[in-house]
C-alpha cells in the first residue's frame, strides 16, 4: 500500500483527507496517509521553526534542523521520494500525477514563510535512498504547502487501483486523452433533462450512432483543447 507522510506546521488542514474518495480509500486500506506536526522537532519553550534570513531581506525563513530531524523520522530504508513544496519547482501536471502514483512513499513537506533553508533540499538530493522532487501547482504564489499537497494528493490517489469506483472513466479525461498524439481537454457533458433554461443537450448525442457521437466529441474536446491556448 502506498505511504504517504505530510509534515506541516497546520497538520488540520489536512482533515479533508478523511473525506469523500480519499477518506474511503483510506479506511479500505488503498492507501496510508501519516501526518506530522513539524513543530514535534522543534526545540525551546516557543516551538519555533524560523528564523531571519541570512543576507537580509523580508519575512522568515523555516529552519533546517527541524525539517531534518522529521524527514528522518518518517524515512525508510527503501527509496524516499521527498516532494518539497515551492512556487520555485517542476510544475504539477497529469504526467507527474501519473508518476508519482507508482511510487510506494512519499513525503511532503510543506513550506510557510519564506520557504525551507535550501540546505534542505541539498542534503537530501545527495541522500543515496532519497529522490528530492522541488513541486510547484503553478505560477501564483499561496500562503503555505499544504494546499498544494492536497492538490496532489488528490490527483495522485484517484489513479490508485481500486480507488475510482469505475476505472474506466480514467481513460477518457482531460489530460490522458490524446489526438494523434497529443494530450488535449475532455469534450463537454451533458445529462438530463433534454432542455434546460432553453438549452438543448446536443442531437447527436441522442441519436445512438456510437461511431458519430465519437467524432463529435473528439471534435469538441480539440475545440476546447485549442480555445484554451
Ligand atoms: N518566498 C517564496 C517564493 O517567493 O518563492 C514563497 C514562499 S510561500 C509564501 C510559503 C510556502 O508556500 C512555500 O515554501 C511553499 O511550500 C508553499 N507554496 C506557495 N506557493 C506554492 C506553489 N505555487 N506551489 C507549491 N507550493 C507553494
């Protein structure tokens, strides 16, 4: 069963992750979600985690010895792959989800302030049993890694064996869709009834022609595909 472990200063944000597909995947033993207060590492009455940044500048850089003490503590002897969370990273795409959803452990670490000293990440990149992915979720910037995590957690878990009731609706998605090749958007849906607010569902998806409806909705998604660039 894949492991994932998530170290955070705000461990309820991730009481989400008891919901919905995930809470079920979780309570059928799909998956095993661990999450880790980073502030259990720190040391001093305050707890704290931070401190200012060497060369000056604004705000509050997280503190290495914290992060180091609580990776190691969830590290296995197998492969780690440690996902440091920063707007500075590899941007999250479906490829990625689809990547990382065959590796069996997976930590997160989740940045507030500045970000994690970067000794983080380098000490870690030259660990024999950790790979250190740096992840963006794209080019905005958000408060604190946890959001992010849970971006991905989602779009990693739902690709799960087992996790989606009906896997088949993988296949036909936005993103694992291709037209000759390339990765484009899903068409639009519709469901009843027939008229809404003066709105028809479109004739063709009426008429049974399995091979017609085909085309039809490759034609869209390529519309979609091309409207969005
Ligand atoms: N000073 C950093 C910069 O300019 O790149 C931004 C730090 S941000 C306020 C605090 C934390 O939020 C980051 O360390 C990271 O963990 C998380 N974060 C913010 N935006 C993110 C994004 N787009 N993707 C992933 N994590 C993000």
């Amino acid at each position: 069963m894949p492991k994932y472990d998530l170290i955070s200063i705000f461990p309820g944000y991730f009481s989400a992750l008891d919901l919905s597909l995930i809470g079920k995947a979780r309570a059928s033993g799909l998956v095993n979600i661990s999450v880790h207060d980073l502030r259990d590492h720190a040391g001093g009455i305050h707890k704290s985690v931070d401190d200012t940044p060497y060369g000056g500048g604004a705000g509050m850089v997280m503190s290495p010895e914290p992060w180091g003490k609580a990776i190691d503590e969830v590290a296995t002897s197998q492969a780690n792959h440690l996902v440091i969370l920063t707007p500075a990273g590899k941007k999250f795409d479906q490829a990625m989800a689809q990547e990382f959803a065959s590796f069996e452990h997976l930590i997160f670490a989740c940045g507030r302030y500045e970000g994690i000293d970067h000794r983080v990440t380098e000490f870690y990149s030259s660990q024999p049993q950790f790979i250190v992915h740096e992840v963006s979720i794209g080019d905005y910037v958000l408060n604190g890694g946890e959001v992010a995590t849970l971006v991905m957690l989602e779009a990693i878990i739902r690709l799960i064996p087992g996790v989606l009731g009906n896997p088949e609706s993988l296949a036909e998605e936005s993103h694992t869709l291709t037209v000759e090749g390339e990765a484009i958007v899903e068409y639009p849906n519709y469901t009843k009834p027939v008229e809404w607010r003066g709105l028809s569902v479109p004739e063709i998806l009426l008429s049974g022609n399995h091979g017609a409806i085909k085309a039809y909705r490759t034609q869209e998604a390529v519309k979609r595909t091309q409207n969005r660039e």
